[in-house]
C-alpha cells in the first residue's frame, strides 16, 4: 500500500483511539525509558503522532517543544483539537523533508506501515535529523527475516513491514547511532521496540 493509502484508512477508524476506547499509557514506559538517555531538551518529533496526544503531552511535561507529523487528515485535526498550539505536518514521512535537528524523535506503533524498500531511507533520514546525543525510540515488528504484509485486523485493509530485528540494527549502526535498549515488550508477540542514540 502507498502511505496516502493508509491515511485514508486511519481517517475511517479514528475512533478506536478515543480515550475511552484506547489505553492511554500505551508506549508511556517505554517513552519514560528513552527520555533517561537523552542529553539535553530541545525539538522533538512524534512521526505518526495519531490523535491521542500521550505522547506530545509527556514531551511537553519534560521540557521538549514538540510537532507531530501524520498521513491521517483526519487523526491530525483531533490531535490538533487536542494540543492547538503544538506545530502538526499532515504529509508522507518517505517524502517530507525534516525542517530542523531534533533531540527526541519518535515513531511508535506507525513506521511499520511504510512499505519495505521506505524502512531504510525513512529511518535513515530521521537518525540523520537528530543532534549528536539525541534519541529516536521506535517500534517494530521484531521478525527474523525482512519482510511485509497486509491484514484486515483493524477493519481496513493495512501493510505493514518489517527489516527483521537484524536489519533494524543495521541501519541503526550505519546511520552513526547506537543502540542503548531493544526489547520485545509484548513477549511471546512480535511488538518489539529499539532505542538509538545519534553519537
């Protein structure tokens, strides 16, 4: 699927993620986690930020000046409702070219939905936009072999896409970052996240 694809998909089941349907600590801890490693307090960016907001608001709670970035028109103008005066791009995070370095970067639970050939550039060009000592927290689907495919779990049809555990570490180690946590925090799934640091 192309990403404007999947947008149009999350503007029909925005719903799913109102507060009284979803858990909002969802990712939280591992959030607080990432935030331990991270030298200094400046720009961040949630890539796939939905509506929900959790993560805008912890960020904002520890002295960061947050922006979200989505493919959903419609997750992006609830997210809006809920931080009006927090910065919001709707674009195609394989094309939109980062405005500015950032000390926190995150793409949780959204960057699996790129299509396989996108995972490398994409990750590529979020490390490179992180100054030296900044974070990117991630999740994936902790596969041992790349690859993709798409279900209807949610309602819509949806890809998702994965380098495989190893490759993940791959791109993290040639985009100059490091590696400080990986886990696969919903054991026996897949749900896997990584944690890297810009050297």
């Amino acid at each position: 699927m192309k990403p404007e694809e999947t947008g149009r998909a999350y503007d029909t089941i925005t719903d799913r993620w109102a507060e009284d349907r979803f858990n909002m600590n969802n990712g939280i801890r591992q959030h607080q986690l990432a935030l331990k490693f991270a030298k200094g307090k400046g720009a961040a960016l949630d890539v796939g930020c939905g509506r929900t907001g959790r993560f805008i608001s912890l960020l904002l709670e520890q002295g960061y000046a947050p922006e979200g970035i989505d493919i959903s028109a419609k997750m992006l103008q609830l997210a809006k409702e809920r931080h009006p005066d927090i910065p919001f791009y709707h674009a195609d995070i394989c094309t939109w070219q980062l405005p500015k370095q950032y000390h926190f970067i995150t793409g949780w639970d959204s960057l699996w939905h790129l299509p396989l050939a996108q995972q490398a550039p994409v990750l590529h060009k979020l490390m490179s936009g992180l100054v030296s000592g900044g974070i990117f927290i991630f999740s994936f689907g902790g596969t041992d072999e790349p690859g993709e495919h798409q279900n209807n779990a949610m309602g819509p049809t949806i890809s998702y896409s994965s380098l495989g555990t190893t490759g993940f570490l791959d791109v993290v180690k040639a985009a100059g970052c490091i590696c400080k946590h990986l886990e696969f925090d919903q054991y026996p799934e897949l749900h896997t996240f990584l944690i890297a640091q810009k050297s």
